[in-house]
C-alpha cells in the first residue's frame, strides 16, 4: 500500500507542477503541461475519464481491424476477378477467328500471343497484301499495357519498317 501512497503522492505532485511535456509522436511534437493530463495509477481501475477515452479507442481499433479484413477480403476477391478475367481472355484469343465480325481470312493471322496476339497480313492469302494489321484482343475492362500502347504508337506515327536480311 505505501507503493500506492508513493505514486499517488508523484501524480499529485506532477499534476501541481509547472513541468512540461513533449508529445513523442514526430509529426506532432506539440508541448504541454502535465497538469493537462490524465495521470494515474495504471495498477488500479482507471478513473472515468481515462476510461472513456480507453473505450473510444477501442472502438476506433475495432473499426480499423474490421476495415482492414474488408480491404483484405477485397483484394483476395479482386485478384481471383483478375486472374479468371486474364484466363477467359487468353481463351478467347485462341478462338477469335470463329467469332462473326472477326472479319479476316484465317490463313492471313499469324497468333504471336505476345506482345500483341495477331499480326494480320489481309489478302497474303490470295496472294495480294492489302494492308497489315496488328491486333490485340481485350475481354471486359482490359487495357494495352505499355508496350502494347507503344506499339500502337508506333503504327500510328508510319514508324514501320520492312527489313530483309540475307
């Protein structure tokens, strides 16, 4: 009990105290005096006040754990979205040309599979080239990747050569 008594007598002395305190959080560092804290024996039931605030935080530690488990669950979900949207869409690269406004002569495409998934050369079939075509195929809310964009780019710019090596 002389334990109690001593600590008592510390916290009475600090709360009518002119010393000071330093928040020892770096982004906040804010200076005040003792007295305007909540200073008690942590061996015994916390005072009203303290308790209040221990609750608040409790509840807010409470929300933050279940909005984490939501984020969580959210990416599991979303990387299983992905990878079926990835899947389903490699499929469909493979079957395209049975599709009814593939518009190409199937012996023009050549599957690359990557970077893009056809280079088309229209008519090479009948013997006449009209045009070349460079196509990627995209299921659901897929975009180019960068060097899908940069290729259709280069396209874009006349920034295509024909090369023969001998």
């Amino acid at each position: 009990m002389e334990k109690q008594t001593e600590i008592s007598k510390l916290i009475v002395d600090l709360q009518n105290s002119d010393l000071s305190g330093r928040c020892p959080n770096p982004y906040c560092e804010k200076v005040s005096m003792l007295s305007d804290f909540i200073m008690f024996d942590g061996t015994g039931t916390f005072p009203d006040e303290a308790q209040k605030l221990q609750d608040m935080y409790e509840i807010d530690y409470k929300k933050a754990v279940e909005k984490f488990k939501a984020k969580k669950v959210s990416a599991v979900e979303g990387s299983e979205k992905k990878s079926l949207e990835v899947n389903f869409g490699n499929a469909v690269e493979k079957i395209i040309h049975l599709h009814k406004e593939f518009n190409f002569t199937l012996e023009d495409c050549r599957f690359l599979a990557a970077p893009l998934d056809f280079i088309i050369f229209d008519g090479a079939a009948s013997n006449k080239v009209n045009h070349i075509t460079f196509m990627d195929i995209k299921t659901g809310d897929a975009s180019p990747n960068d060097n899908q964009k940069m290729i259709r780019d280069a396209v874009n710019d006349h920034r295509v050569k024909a090369e023969e090596i001998k």
